[in-house]
C-alpha cells in the first residue's frame, strides 16, 4: 500500500486552527497524566549553516497512530529569501507498523503546534484582564503566537522587540494590517507588558527579569535545544507558578534546565501544563508565572491525526 503524501495545500484544507487549538490542548492534557509515549529528541547542528533540526516521536495512548517528525531551522533562510522552517511528519501506524502517511508540511505543522502550545499556556496562566502583549522576535512564530492568542482573549496592545529594526517594522506592520495595535519596542518595554513571549534561537537571555513586573506572565518557546536560552535563571527565581509542556525535556535542554542549573530553582519546581489546561489556574494577581515549551513529539502525533481524520474539502474547480 502507497501511503498518502499531503502537502500543505492539502494540511490547509483539512483543518482549522480550532482544530489544531483542541488537538493541542488534549494531548498536553493526555501527557500530563501519562498517557503518551515520548522518547528523548535527536538533535543536530550545522553552525557552518547556522542551522539546526530535531528529530521528534510521539504517541498518544490509545489512537491508532504514532508519528516521527524531522523539523529544522536553517536562521539565514530569509537573507536569502527561503523560508527559515522545514519538516515534514511520518504517520506511522500503531497496530501494524505500515506507513499511513507522509505530511510534507513544511514545518508547517511545527509552526502551528508551537503557536497553539504557546496561546494555550499564555491564556491559561496570564491575568484574566491580562491584554499588553509583547513578543521578543520577528519571524514567522512571533507573528503565529500573536494571531494565536488573539483567538483565545482580546489583545489591546502589541510591542514587538527585535535585533533588526527593519524586520521589526515589518512584523508591526503585518499585525496592523491583521487589525492589531502594535509598535516596535526596546526589550526593557517589551518585558514589561502584561504578557511576554520569546520566540527567538538566542543562546543567551533576550530579556532583564527585572524588567518583567509583578503580576505578568512569560512564555518562553524558542529554547528547544540545549545550547539556546532565552529565559534568564533569575526569571525563574523570581516565577511563583512555573509550567512545563515536558519535565524531563525542560531539564535537559528547556529554559527551565538553565534555571535549575543555575540553582536559581528546585528540579520538581514545575508544574505540568497540561494539568493547568485540566482546570482553573490559581495564580494571585501580583504573581509572576512562567512557561517553558520544549515541543513534545505526542503533539505531533495528535496534530498529525486530527489532518488525516479530517476530510478535506475537495479544492474548487478552476473556471
């Protein structure tokens, strides 16, 4: 049997960010109480590139299929006018072992996974009247972790923090034109709102914990290999709520692991997000609260399931 090739013409068609949003939600939720298989990520790099990529598996116990999915990021991609994100996800079946599918999504479905992780864990443990956001880059996921949380709370304002001045206008504009109020703002500002998230490759923190104020909220996702960080330990000190989408991943290669190394926290410090998407979040309103995202191959899985299970829409005849 040939197994089904779907490129992102046919991912698009097939689902839709609430889809993708409650897929999310479950798995991190199924995760949570033990009810996934995740094995540890592969990594490689390619300085001379200045690029990376993570291999990544996940199951979700009980569904018929389980997933292996190659993601990289190539960063000098858009000097060159390539997309700085690829991948593709092998839908593997669970009973038999025979090849169900091939997404070639082109990282696609990383990118969507990200943003809807990133939009949950900011919605569920920012202030309920939480609505200044700021993101920390430029790229493709600051725009998604915008677009996305907008779909879960109101944003009345947007700063956007980034290295090139002209990207940073760019993506300003962009969200304008998506009907936000955003500007370009210095990572002071930016780590002053209401809500933070980074979503940068920085191997060294992009932002002061003392700028973020009592009672905001951060959400680090660009930490998903050991030699990035972006969350600075003191953060973590200083966090009374701290999230994590995998414990054992956050300590290995997560903002989180810097932290405990740092001796900044405790190694049992965290709380699974999947457990704070379960119920209500209690968190006191002058309290700071921080999630560390990792990316976690059962997501995959989930996301990938939800794409075959959908029926796609048959595309409109050409006139």
């Amino acid at each position: 049997m040939t197994p089904r090739v779907l490129d992102t013409t046919a991912i698009r068609r097939a689902i839709t960010p609430e889809l993708v949003l409650t897929a999310v939600r479950d798995a991190l939720i199924a995760h949570a109480h033990g009810r996934t298989t995740v094995p540890p990520p592969l990594h490689l790099r390619f300085p001379e590139a200045g690029g990376d990529c993570h291999v990544k598996a996940g199951w979700v116990s009980g569904t018929p299929d389980f997933t292996v999915k190659i993601a990289s990021g190539f960063y000098r991609n858009p000097a060159a006018g390539l997309p700085t994100n690829h991948g593709l996800v092998c839908v593997v079946s669970a009973r038999t072992g025979r090849i169900r599918a091939i997404l070639d999504d082109q990282g696609l479905l990383t990118a969507w996974r990200t943003a809807a992780a990133g939009a949950l864990a900011t919605h569920a443990m920012a202030r309920p009247d939480a609505s200044t956001l700021a993101v920390f880059g430029t790229g493709e996921q600051a725009r998604l972790q915008v677009e996305w949380l907008a779909r879960l709370r109101p944003l009345h304002t947007v700063l956007v923090h980034g290295r090139s001045r002209e990207r940073t206008r760019s993506l300003c504009q962009e969200l304008v034109a998506l009907g936000h109020l955003a500007r370009p703002a210095s990572a002071e500002e930016a780590a002053g709102a209401d809500m933070v998230v980074t979503t940068t490759p920085a191997t060294a923190p992009v932002l002061h914990a003392d700028a973020v104020r009592a009672g905001a909220h951060v959400t680090g996702i660009g930490t998903d290999m050991p030699h990035k960080n972006e969350l600075p330990p003191v953060l973590f000190a200083r966090a009374a709520l701290i999230a994590t989408d995998d414990h054992q991943q956050c300590l290995d290669h997560g903002d989180f692991g810097h932290a405990v190394r740092a001796g900044a926290r405790g190694d049992t410090s965290d709380t699974p997000l999947g457990l704070l998407l379960d119920g209500p979040v209690d968190r006191p309103d002058g309290a700071i609260t921080v999630a560390d995202l990792t990316g976690v191959g059962a997501l995959d899985a989930a996301l990938a399931s939800a794409v075959l299970r959908e029926p796609a829409p048959e595309a409109p005849e050409s006139t």
